[in-house]
C-alpha cells in the first residue's frame, strides 16, 4: 500500500528538484455554499423549462426570484468566479434582461427579494396560511365557472382532441406567451382540456397592457367568461401542467442533409452513466441519458461528476445525430414521450445531501434509439410508441 509523503519527503524530493503539488481539500464558507446552491437550483429549472429563467409578471413567482438571482450572480464577480466552473449551459454569458415588477402579483417575501433584500427568518407575528394576492387571484379564475348549456356542441371537439393526442396528431407543450390564446386553440389548465371558443374586443388595462374577454369550455361541462390574462395567469400558476395543445402535426420534424444556408440547430445526445448506483450497474448497456443540445456534446458533459442530471458521475457518449433547422425543446419533448414507458425510476443525492429524481435517463437498447431517430427524420414517428416488454417501437392504432 502506497503511503503519503510526510514533510521530510518533501524536502527531499524538492532538494532533487523533483516539484510536489500538493492538492487541498476546498473550503467553502456558508456565504459560498449559499451562492452554489442557489445557482445549482437555477441550473435545475434550465434543465427542466429548456431556457433561463426570466423576468415578467406572466412568470411564476418562483422563477422571478431565480431571474434576480441570476442577475445578481452575474454582476458580482466574485460570484462569476464561484459558479463558473459549473456553468454548462452558458448561464452567465446571457444577458440580464430587467422588467417591470406588479407589486400585486407577489407576496411581501418575494417582492423584498425582488429589490435585493434578504429575507432572514420569519416575525413571531407573522400570521401563517395566508395566501398571496396572486394565489388569491388564480383561485378565484379558476372558481368562476358555470354549467355549460350548449355543451353538447363542443363535446365532438374534446373527442377528437384526445383521439388526436393519442395519435400524435397532437401534442402538449409549456405554454409560454399571451399572444398563443386565440380563439380555436385548446389548452390544459387545472388539469383539464379548456377551449378557446369566443373572444371579445382587444382593450387596454390602467398599465396599458393588452386585455379581452374570452368565452372558454371546459372538457367536464362548465365554462367560464374569464379575462385573457387571467387565462395565461391559470396556466403560469400551473407551471409544467400548463400546457398548450398544438395544432395538428405533418410532415418530418427535421432534415438529416445540409443545404447551402442552413445552419446545424442542436444534437441528439445518447449518454452512457459510469455511477456505480447498484441500479445502473445491473443494468449499464440499457441505461442511457437522451437528450439535445444547442452546444457541443463534450461541453455539455463537462463536469459531470458534479451534476445531479448526470447522477452525479461521469459518463460516456455512445450516439450522436446532428439536427438541422428544429425546434430542439419540441423534439426533446417528443423523445422523451416515446420512451416514457421506460423512464428510469431512480434517486440520487446531490452535492449537499439533497435527493433529486433525474428525468432525462432511460432503459432502452441503444438500436432503439436509433431507430426512432431515423422514424423522427422521416416523419412517421408519431405511429409508434416504445414497448418495454418487448422493447422495441410499435405502430399505435389509429
């Protein structure tokens, strides 16, 4: 067994010139660990939105404090320096966008956050279970439904929204702006199918904000004549389970084959882990991470070891496809549906004792995986669905 140099050998391999690098365990002050964590929180809801978080009152609470902190970490710079070295998806290359803040729209915590001011443990007096205007607000859209009487007439549409949704005519994705309710269009919101089937005049609000009345059925008989903001304020509040339904889907989602002027757009990335989790090892030629990315792959996996989405271990690439022209949050999410059937079920601990459940790793054969990339390329993979059982892609009826 080898053993550790003691001072004395040190001095003697420096008097034969021989240069000891003697590598110290890094201490961080609680200040440091608090900036770590707080950046790693803001790295976890990248991974799962597919963008930074930003400013705005159509936002979440939550992801309003994550874009002050973000800004904050890229003023200071020592901060810069703290964080640096995890930065794989070029948080702090980005630029601080600031927006106005509706006072009404946050609670007296966030709000001090907002303007910098650290809220350190809670008053005696302060009073418990009381909910903030915002929450007050979403309820209250939410509450103000009636029965439909003419139901019967939007229950065909509801029907064939699920049959093309089973298909994958259709598919559901994070709603994101204002500007996607318009009349026609189906969304998800507290959980059920909502339609937009009438839409009043465009006014403006005090703040000089685009507003109209809409007329909205919902899939279990009720409907409601809610504000367009209040629509979009229902699905922020639902954060991921507000989604949006999109239109029907043709043709292929993306071109394997450059043509002058076209620019690559992202990479299909197929990642083996090298944890030493009883779970991987049992099952390491089946475990694989997909996903994509607008960066180099090597980048991507750089620091690894460090990253709850990387089960905190480094990994190993095994497939690469180069996309052009695509919309890579959309096709991850269309990836990540085929193979949801064999999604991995695992815990890990991150970095300060925390339990995270990845959701990017799955148990699929590597052939599969090709093969629903080349099913993607031409367009037909929306007929098929991934069977463990037997796992292999298998055509849905239509």
């Amino acid at each position: 067994m080898a053993r550790a140099f003691t001072e004395d050998d040190d001095a003697l391999l420096a008097e034969l010139g021989v240069d000891v690098d003697v590598k110290k365990a890094v201490s961080r002050t609680p200040r440091e660990e608090r900036i770590i964590a707080g950046f790693e929180e803001i790295q976890r809801f990248t991974e799962e939105k597919g963008r930074a978080p930003e400013h705005g009152e159509e936002r979440d609470i939550f992801e309003r404090l994550y874009a002050v902190r973000l800004d904050r970490i890229r003023e200071l710079q020592e901060c810069r320096d703290l964080v640096e070295p995890l930065d794989h998806q070029n948080l702090l290359t980005g630029s601080a966008v600031k927006q106005s803040i509706d006072p009404d729209e946050l609670d007296d915590d966030a709000l001090l956050a907002e303007l910098g001011i650290e809220v350190e443990a809670p008053s005696i007096a302060e009073l418990k279970h009381v909910r903030s205007t915002a929450e007050k607000k979403a309820a209250e859209n939410i509450a103000n439904r009636e029965k439909c009487d003419d139901f019967e007439t939007f229950k065909p549409l509801f029907e064939e929204i699920q049959k093309e949704l089973n298909s994958g005519l259709r598919e559901t994705r994070k709603f994101e702006l204002k500007a996607e309710i318009e009349p026609g269009r189906f969304f998800i919101v507290g959980g059920q199918k909502a339609y937009v089937a009438e839409m009043g005049e465009m006014t403006l609000t005090d703040q000089g904000r685009t507003d109209a009345r809409l007329r909205v059925i919902f899939d279990n008989g009720t409907e409601s004549n809610m504000l367009m903001r209040s629509l979009q304020r229902a699905l922020n509040a639902d954060g991921e389970a507000g989604r949006r339904i999109t239109e029907p889907n043709a043709g292929p989602l993306f071109s394997d084959q450059t043509i002058d002027g076209d620019e690559a757009s992202g990479t299909i990335y197929v990642l083996r882990s090298k944890s030493d989790h009883p779970l991987v090892i049992e099952n390491r030629e089946l475990v694989h991470k997909i996903g994509v990315t607008n960066m180099s792959v090597e980048k991507r996996v750089a620091g690894a070891h460090l990253q709850p989405t990387f089960l905190m271990a480094n990994v190993e690439i095994v497939a690469t496809y180069e996309l052009y022209n695509i919309n890579r949050t959309k096709l991850e999410n269309l990836i990540h549906r085929i193979f949801e059937p064999a999604r991995l079920e695992i815990e890990i601990m991150d970095r300060f004792g925390r339990p995270v459940l990845p959701r990017e790793w799955f148990l699929v054969p590597l052939f599969v995986v090709k093969e629903a990339v080349e099913k993607i390329k031409d367009g037909t993979i929306s007929s098929y669905v991934y069977d463990p059982k037997r796992a292999c892609l298998e055509r849905t009826e239509t």
